[in-house]
C-alpha cells in the first residue's frame, strides 16, 4: 500500500506475539472491557520489576562486602607474616 506505511513499535509486536486478536482490536482503537485487571498486572509485574532489581543492588553489595572482607584478610596475613 503505498503512501499508508507506519512505524511498527516493539510494543506492538508483543502485544501481537501475546494475542493477535487483543493486538487487532487495539489496532482497531477498541478498549478492553477488563481494564482494571490490566492496571492491576501492570502494577503487580512494576512492583516485582522493583524487588528484582533490589535483590540484584543487595546481591552486588554482598559480592562487594566479600571481596572487601577478604582483602583485609589477606592484608592481615600478609602483615602477620612479614612481622
């Protein structure tokens, strides 16, 4: 169709791979009718994208803590050893 191109968004191609119909209707300018259980899912997977990324910044602090306790160590035995 020349002249009618349009920018296909990564968004739309997974709301397509999901559900081809859902992504038909929206194409369509048709709302869902279930839309409070979509702003609930969409809450539930921010607040888990939140704990994720939490857990990641305490996993990080942790390898760092490590590290750190096993250098002082090292220095420890290092200075033992030289006197």
């Amino acid at each position: 169709m020349p002249g009618k191109s349009r920018t296909i968004r990564a968004s739309e191609l997974g709301a397509y791979l999901y559900c081809q119909r859902a992504w038909w209707y929206q194409l369509q300018g048709l709302e869902p009718e279930n839309r409070a259980e979509l702003e609930r899912g969409a809450g539930f997977h921010r607040r888990h994208g939140q704990r994720v990324l939490a857990a990641r910044l305490a996993a990080a602090a942790g390898w760092v803590l490590l590290l750190a306790a096993l250098a002082l160590l090292a220095a420890a035995l290092v200075s033992a050893w030289i006197g």
